[in-house]
C-alpha cells in the first residue's frame, strides 16, 4: 500500500525515540522509504548511526550544514517527501510548530513544508495535559496537522496516564489510511458500517415514557464522519430532535425491542458503533390509557431489563462484525468502568466518556473521550463532537486497512 511513497521522519527528543527505529522498519516493509531528521534532543536517544543504518540513507541534524544547504536543503527536505511525519512530537517541538518557530533543521524544515504533516505526541502525562500544550494540540489541528496517539498506560518517569506515544504499527496503520484517503478519498469505500445513536423511549402508558438526555449528536456525527470516508452508513436512531443526515440510510425507532430488530435486519455489517444510550429497564407491560392520580399514590412501577444491543452484536455466534465499537457514558472512574464494561459485553472498543453534569457533554456540542481497547487507552482532548466523529471514523479506517 505504502509503494514509492516517501516519508520524512523527524525523531525529536524523547525515550519514546527508540519506537521510531522500529517504525522506519515497518515502513520500509510496506514499500516505503524513508529519511530522517534528527533533533539534538533526539540523538540523546537514539543514534545517527543506528537510524542512518535502518533507513538505508544520511541522516539530516544540521541547519547550517553548508554540505546540505548550499542548495537550500532544508527547502528541499521538505518538499521531497509525500508525508511529513513527526514521531516522538515533544511538547516542545509541538509548542515550536504551533508558534511557527524555526530554531533547528527539524522546525525549519516543519515552517517551509508545503506537504502534510502527522504528528505521534509522546510525553508525561501532566504536560499533556497542560491547558498550554492543549492549546497548541488545537492550534496544530486547526492548520490541518493530523494525530495518532497518545495512549495511556506506564510511562518512562513512572507515572501511569495518557502520553505514552503510539505504537508502531498503530502509526502505520493511520499513515497507510492517510495514503488510502489521499488517492481514493473514501478510505471506507465498500465497507458497511451500523451506527445507533439518540436516546430510546420506553412507554409506561400513552403519553409517558422511560428515556434519558442523550441528544443523539455524538452518534450521527460518527455516522455522517463514516459515510464521508466513503463506508455504506445505516444510521438507527432513537428519537431526537436531529435532521435525517446526508449521504447514508437513517432508520427511526422508538424504544430497545425496536432497535435492537432494525440491527439486526441490517447484518451482516462490518463494523458496529453503538453510540445510543439504550434505557436499561422498560416497564412490564404498558397500560393502555393514561394513567391517572386518584388520590391513593402512585400505581406501582415494574421494570425488567431491556435487550443488550451491544452485547449480542459483540457475542454474535453468526454474523459478528468484524469491528464492535461500544460507547460508555459514565459520571465517575471513567476509565476503569469502560475496562469493565468492554470485558463484560466482549466488544472491541469502547469510547468512554464523562457525562456527569458539570461536563456539559449530554446535549451539549463538545466532547473528551477514552479510546479503550483489550491492549491500550486512548486519552483524547476535549474537541468538538465533530471533530471526536471525524477521529474515530479515521481510526476505524486504520483498521480495516492495516492499522491498528
């Protein structure tokens, strides 16, 4: 996939350098050549030798090399390559492309590109959470500078939380969707993917009902982000106040039982993302007229259990998706209840996320989520829910073409 295509990896300073060897491996075996760019930083590292044996080709470290730039190398660096790759992205290389500096060859060669760039952060988990370095990850994805990563998980100081950079092959993975979006723009072209989104009613008698405060938002943002990427979208919504998006098939349902058969008439799929927020109780038997107060309390309320979409998708014996994505909205131990929750329903991913009422997240138009796998967690900036749409849908591509 990655045939004749030509990288230009910039190793900057951070012990996650050490992956950047094994990265330019993994892209040569899928076809691609590589050059390096070496920080001073970087070399603390790694060496020029090893990353020069490896990538069959010199390594560049030096602006003022008159070797090189007599012939404006550093202009030539960057315009050579097809894809810009920065890998460990530091907070400070970040914070130095986010303000268009150009100290070394490495920012310099970042200010005079006119190709993408892809950034994997790699960091302590304070500095990536910082507002500052936050601020420059917006800045950065505003100028159109693509991310992988970071995960979460044990970091080289020995605290524990996101900022451990991406893996190899996750990195390649999102490269070779890169590529595959650049030359077809629909990385997802013959795929089809399900989505549910929106609430679910769950009627007590005619005119009440069981529900909760999903808008539903997340959900067809996902689905509109995967039908862009070129994928056969089924959008099964519960009700809400949402317009029927472009480009995909919507299928409107009121409450679980209904949901949960429309999902099924829709398999076999590739791949499920269940982002509805299903009720998990339904009254037993719904009263044929309005209830009425009589002045002797309230009538009694039996629940029982609704179907579990996501686990019977996940636990399919016949017609399981490839690819099940769960979402977890939870109000505390996020993380730890998303691990949970994806042992427990057997899914693939989970995305979790903080819906507890300060967060604004339930109805509101901006999201943070945690990219849980069985291997790996994902912390991503608070984002748009748009933008959160268009990262998934990018990640799942990865997915299905060779990533992670």
């Amino acid at each position: 996939m990655l045939a004749g295509k030509r990288i230009l990896l910039i190793i900057a300073g951070g012990i996650a350098a050490y992956k950047s060897l094994e990265l330019i491996r993994r892209l040569q075996d899928h076809g691609a050549s590589v050059r390096c760019v070496l920080t001073k930083g970087g070399s603390q590292f790694v060496t020029p030798l090893s990353v020069s044996a490896l990538s069959g080709d010199r390594v560049f470290m030096d602006v003022f090399s008159l070797t090189d730039e007599a012939d404006m190398g550093h202009i030539k660096l960057s315009r050579d390559a097809d894809l810009v790759v920065v890998a460990p992205a530091t907070a400070d290389i970040m914070a130095k492309m986010a303000a268009g500096l150009a100290d070394d060859l490495a920012t310099t060669v970042l200010l005079a590109t006119d190709k993408p760039v892809m950034i994997a952060p790699a960091m302590n988990t304070q500095m990536w959470a910082h507002p500052a370095t936050q601020r420059n990850i917006e800045t950065l994805r505003g100028d159109g500078v693509s991310q992988v990563g970071p995960g979460a998980g044990d970091l080289a100081c020995g605290e524990v939380g996101a900022g451990r950079m991406a893996e190899p092959m996750e990195i390649l993975g999102a490269i070779e969707a890169f590529f595959l979006g650049i030359s077809t723009g629909q990385p997802l072209s013959g795929r089809k993917i399900l989505v549910t989104a929106g609430p679910t009613h769950e009627p007590i008698d005619p005119v009440r009902y069981i529900a909760n405060r999903s808008s539903g938002k997340q959900g067809y943002a996902i689905a509109s982000a995967l039908a862009a990427q070129g994928a056969e979208t089924v959008l099964v919504s519960g009700p809400t106040q949402l317009a029927d998006p472009a480009g995909l098939t919507t299928i409107r349902v009121e409450c679980a039982r209904e949901m949960e058969a429309a999902c099924a008439e829709q398999l076999p799929v590739h791949a499920a993302v269940c982002v509805a927020a299903v009720a998990d109780w339904r009254s037993d038997g719904e009263a044929d007229q309005k209830m009425k107060k009589d002045g002797g309390g309230p009538p009694p309320l039996h629940l029982v259990e609704n179907p579990d979409i996501l686990k019977g998708l996940s636990q399919a014996t016949n017609n399981r998706p490839e690819l099940v994505v769960g979402f977890a909205a939870e109000t505390e131990n996020i993380v730890d209840h998303a691990q949970q929750k994806l042992a427990r329903k057997g899914c693939d991913w989970i995305v979790a996320n903080d819906v507890s009422s300060t967060t604004g997240v339930m109805g509101g138009d901006d999201n943070s989520v945690h990219i849980v796998s069985r291997e790996t967690v994902e912390s991503w900036p608070n984002m748009s829910k748009e933008q959160v749409a268009e990262q998934i849908a990018a990640r799942i591509a990865s997915h299905f073409n060779g990533g992670a």
